[in-house]
C-alpha cells in the first residue's frame, strides 16, 4: 500500500496490530470518521448560514455609516 508516507503506513500498521484488525479496516474506519466530521461541519455551517440570513438588517447599512 503506498500513502506517500512511510511514517503514515508505520502508523497504519501500528494501528492494525494494537486493535487487531486489517490495515484496511483501520482505514475504512479513519475515512468514515473523516467524511462524518466534514458533513457535520458542513451541516452546521448550512444551518449558520440560515440562522445569519435570518439576523441580516436593511439599517445596518446605516449604523456603518455613522
């Protein structure tokens, strides 16, 4: 398997042996943590998004000018 990092593979044995599960295993479960992470993170970033639209005030425009 080549990552293009021999300290990742060292790791990713490591990691297969300690839990006593396959290398690809390890790697599924990293990748699955990983996207579950970014759609959270773009999950709230979604409902943040909504939530500023909702706070946005014409007269804001008017306090900047003072």
């Amino acid at each position: 398997m080549d990552l293009g990092d021999p300290r990742l593979l060292r790791l990713l044995k490591r990691e297969a042996e300690e839990s006593g599960i396959s290398m690809k295993d390890v790697l599924v479960n990293a990748l699955g943590g990983y996207f579950a992470h970014r759609l959270e993170t773009r999950a709230l970033a979604k409902a943040a998004e909504a939530v500023f639209s909702d706070w946005e005030d014409p007269l804001d425009s008017d306090y900047d000018k003072l």
